[in-house]
C-alpha cells in the first residue's frame, strides 16, 4: 500500500498519456565541432577587444571621477504596462459519483449512481460589443475535443459610436462523464465573458438529488466550507489541474475544535490534465464541521467538494461545494431560501437531522476570535436572530449558527466582523424523516458590477434571488438565447436591506434560454442563482461570478 492510499489519497486518474524522450545526447557533428572552435575563437577576441576598451576608456573614467556622483538611488515615475489578456477558462467538475468499498485510509473507489442519473453541461459566450463572439470550446481535462461553442472569427472589426449591438454563442452537452474545460479566445487584448455550469440530478439512488456547480476559473489559493465527515456523511475533493504545468497542493484543515493535523494533506500532486480524488474522511474523520483551505504551486488548480448525505437508507442530498470569497471582514450569501419554521424546527430536533436545517457556517484562519455579527433581509425588511444575531468564533475553528427558527422565505445573509473569516450558508430541502431530503451551499460572493454573464441549466426551476443589504440599487437582466441572440433587458429596483427572488423564463422569443446578462448599479447588490425541481425536494445555488476583467495594467517602477 502507496503513502497516499495509507493516508486517505486516492489515486491519480491521468486522462492522457504522458510523452517520453530519450535521455541520449546526439553526438557533436564535425560541422558542430567546428564551429564550437570558431566559437572560443570569438570569446578569445572579445576579451582582447575588451582589454584595448577598458584601456581606451580609463580618462572617460578618470574624468568622470571628478563630476560630483548622486547622493542616493534615483526613482523613474512608476509606468503603467499593459498585460496581456489570456485565455477565459473554466474548469467543470465531474457529475456526481457513489463512493463505494472505501474505508479510512484507502482510496476512493467510485461506481455508477442510477439508472435515473443525469448531467448537462451548459455554457455561454458572450461577444465583443461590436457583436464578434470570441473562437471557443469544451474539451475534456486531457485536451479532447467535446464541443465547439463558436468557431474563431475572420476578422474583429471595431465597435461603431452608439450602443453595443451583442451577440452570444452557447452550447449543451449531456450526458458528461468527466472532468471538462470550457475555454474563450481574446479579442482585442481583452478576455473574453464566458460562463458554464455543470448540474446532475437523480431521482433514485444514494446520490437522490441535485447538484450543480460553476465551471471555476483555476487559481492557487481556495476556501472550501460545508465539508462532513461524519456518520452517514461523505466528502470527496476533486482537484483538477487543467494546465500545462504540474501542481502541488496542500490542504489546511478545520474543524470545530482548530485546525487538524494530516500529514497526508500536504505535498498533494496534480499531473497536467488530471484529476485527483481525496477522501476527506481519511484525513479528518467524524469532524460535522470541516473547512478546507486549498493552496497550491505551480500550476493553478479548480477544486470542488462532492458532499451527499445517508441518513440509514433514506438520502439525505447531494451537493458540489464551491469556493467562495477570500478572507474578509464582511461575507455576503444570497439565494438563501427557508421552508416552514415549524416543520424544519421539529426535523433538525430528530435524532441524525442535526444537518437537515439551514445553518450559516463561519470559519476564523487566525488565532484571534471572531465576534460576528450576522443579520438576514427578507423580502419585507430585516429579519431578527436570536442573540441579536451575534456570534463568538474562536480563531483557528469552524462555528455553525442554525437558521431554524427563520419565517419561511428568500434571504441574503450578511457576516461582518473586525476579524478576518469565511462563511456559507446551507439551504435545506424537505420536512419529512422518513422521505428523501436535498440541501445545498450558498457561498459568500462579491459584489455585483457590469455585464456578469450567467449560465443557466436548460430545465427545471430557476430563480435570481437579489439582496440589497443597505441604501438602494437598480439591477438589469437580459436573456441569452439558445439561437446566439441578447434580448431586451428587464429593469427592477430593490430597496435597501430587502431580497428580491424572480423566477426566469425558460424561453424567451420563441428560443430556449441559455443564460443572461446581468449588471447592477446603485449600492452594493449581491446575487445568486436558485435551482429546484418542481414537485420535489431538489436545490442547488449558484453565485454569479465575477465579470471578465477587460485590459489590465500593472505598475512598473524603474530606479538605480
């Protein structure tokens, strides 16, 4: 047995095959050793022709020995160069998987879920707004090709005075067995908006549910929260390293009592094109609340969480975990939707339901405590905690605050402290024990700004849920078409410290709806998208993410 399987690691799954070349050296030619020859010839004489310099040159030296030299280091004016824009890419997690045969300590093993089990991987990308829609694709993590969104462009013609005139490419692959990569050209030094998502859904099974997730740009620093190990629990992370560079990841673990000590979680390498699977419950066993702290070098990596709950031989859910906003003094979580008090009240006091009620996850990284305040705005205002919503999170720890005792309804959720920390809220799903449940995580998220392009699954219910935390902001909405086409935009105006929920068209001039284009203005506006099913337990969150970054420039300052 490998140290990775001794330490709960499963095995690396390569999806190409690395190349090999031989170690052996050519040998020299007579014309290689020739010139080799000519070679020190010309080192030989460029070190006379230096001496006859030098010699040449001692009066200038002389001479400039008698001007007065500076007194200190001289700085240039710091310039602004131009970076240039790289390719968008995101990287889409595998659907979900049964673990199977796997006890702490050994690999993950994985078999098939149902016979009812599906996946759809959708994807948008949006154009230039002189209408040229950016050369894209799908392949798979090791570089197959899987589908093409739009072909590369002949030309990139320049925007005309007036307003944009936007155009979108979008494209649907079902069913998907694998890791895949969604990726854009730029256009014009400028990335380009791209937005995909991979959702699953099953009707029978262990895995009963939905789950969806963002296809995540890759990156080297991550927070992932929600994580449980505990009876009838299961977390499995998938880290994919789409790039052409090996990455070594280590993991940082918490729990509610501080931070976890796994030897097995640290020096975690990811091949070019892989995934690796490591089963959490090897490293921190039994722990109900776990946060995962994900750095890695060398190449940048995409990591998500697949969590499913077991409760004996009813299911509990299943969810992807996403990573959501750095460290900060203030997290903001919206699509935060609430059942029936009552019933959730009398669900969670149920003996293994504990994690059947909503409940906001916070998590400290230093050795400070945390004194959070936490507040919940509702369609009607803001809605009371007990405790007046204040909660003391030791520094180095993991603290779960219930939301059990909420009025059923949308809510944005709203964490600040004078500590830095992370936080998740969890939405659940069904009020019955003895029926199937569903849950889902609502990561922290940034602020909305201009032109966010959202993908959106092609069925089932889907939901904006908007929240306003104070003063007052305006948000537009316009549906991207199956057909590449950007409708009329949709205005509403949100007051401050309310959540507005909006239920989206599945279609929209006569074509499929395959995502929108959202912008805000005003105060700050946080958003996510909510998805269920109708008639059942099923739900999943979405947090629309960050807008494509146009031309970036950086400082660079010049001295001696």
């Amino acid at each position: 047995m490998s140290d990775d399987q001794k330490n709960g690691v499963e095995r690396t799954t390569d999806h190409g095959k690395p190349r090999t070349e031989s170690a052996k050296a050519p040998k020299p030619s007579k014309e290689r050793a020739g010139s080799r020859r000519s070679s020190n010839k010309g080192i030989v004489t460029g070190v006379l022709s230096a001496v006859v310099i030098l010699a040449a040159g001692g009066g200038a030296v002389a001479a400039a020995g008698m001007v007065p030299g500076p007194s200190g280091g001289t700085n240039l004016e710091a310039r602004q160069a131009d970076v240039p824009a790289g390719r968008s890419l995101g990287v889409c997690p595998e659907p979900a998987r049964l673990v199977t045969g796997t006890e702490v300590g050994t690999d993950a093993q994985f078999s098939p879920v149902s016979t009812t089990a599906t996946s759809a991987l959708n994807a948008v990308v949006l154009s230039t707004p002189a209408g040229t829609v950016p050369g894209s694709g799908i392949t798979a993590l090791g570089g197959k090709n899987v589908a093409e969104i739009a072909k590369a462009p002949t030309s990139t013609p320049s925007p005309t005075p007036g307003p944009p005139v936007l155009a979108a490419a979008a494209a649907s692959v079902s069913p998907v067995d694998s890791p895949t990569v969604v990726g854009a050209d730029p256009i014009g030094n400028e990335k380009a908006s791209l937005s995909a998502n991979l959702s699953y859904s099953a009707t029978d099974g262990d895995l009963r549910g939905l789950a969806a997730a963002q296809c995540q740009q890759p990156g080297n620093d991550a927070w992932l929260l929600g994580s449980n190990t505990a009876l009838g629990r299961t977390a499995v992370l998938n880290l994919s390293n789409a790039s052409e560079t090996p990455a070594t990841v280590n993991l940082d673990l918490f729990g509610h009592q501080g931070q976890i000590q796994a030897p097995g979680a640290r020096g975690l390498l990811i091949a070019p094109g892989t995934t690796r699977s490591v089963n959490l419950a090897g490293l921190a066993p039994n722990e109900s609340e776990l946060a995962v702290h994900l750095r890695s070098t060398g190449g940048p990596v995409a990591g998500t969480i697949q969590q499913s709950v077991l409760r004996g031989l009813v299911p509990g859910g299943v969810d992807f975990l996403s990573p959501g906003a750095a460290p900060s003094n203030l997290q903001v979580m919206t699509g935060v939707d609430i059942q029936d008090a009552a019933a959730l009240k009398a669900l969670g006091g149920k003996s293994g339901f504990s994690d059947a009620v909503p409940a906001l996850q916070l998590a400290v990284p230093g050795s400070t405590d945390a004194v959070v305040q936490v507040k919940l705005y509702g369609a009607n205002g803001e809605r009371q905690l007990p405790n007046g919503g204040v909660v003391t999170v030791k520094g180095g720890t993991v603290t779960s605050l219930d939301l059990d005792g909420v009025p059923a309804g949308s809510y944005t959720v709203t964490a600040s402290s004078d500590v830095s920390f992370v936080a998740s809220t969890r939405i659940a799903r069904g009020a019955k024990a003895e029926s199937p449940t569903d849950f889902a995580w609502s990561p922290s998220s940034a602020r909305l700004g201009s032109q966010h392009l959202v993908a959106v699954p092609r069925s089932g219910q889907r939901f904006f849920s908007f929240g306003v935390p104070e003063g007052r902001a305006s948000v537009s909405y316009a549906p991207v078409t199956a057909d590449g086409k950007v409708g009329k935009s949709v205005d509403i105006d949100i007051s401050g410290g309310t959540t507005s929920l909006i239920e989206l068209p599945a279609t929209a001039d006569g074509a499929a709806v395959a995502g929108f284009v959202v912008s805000a203005s005003g105060d700050p506006v946080y958003g996510a998208m909510l998805l269920g099913t109708k008639d059942r337990a099923d739900v999943s969150v979405l947090a629309i993410q960050d807008a494509a970054a146009g031309l970036e420039k950086v400082p660079v300052t010049v001295g001696y």
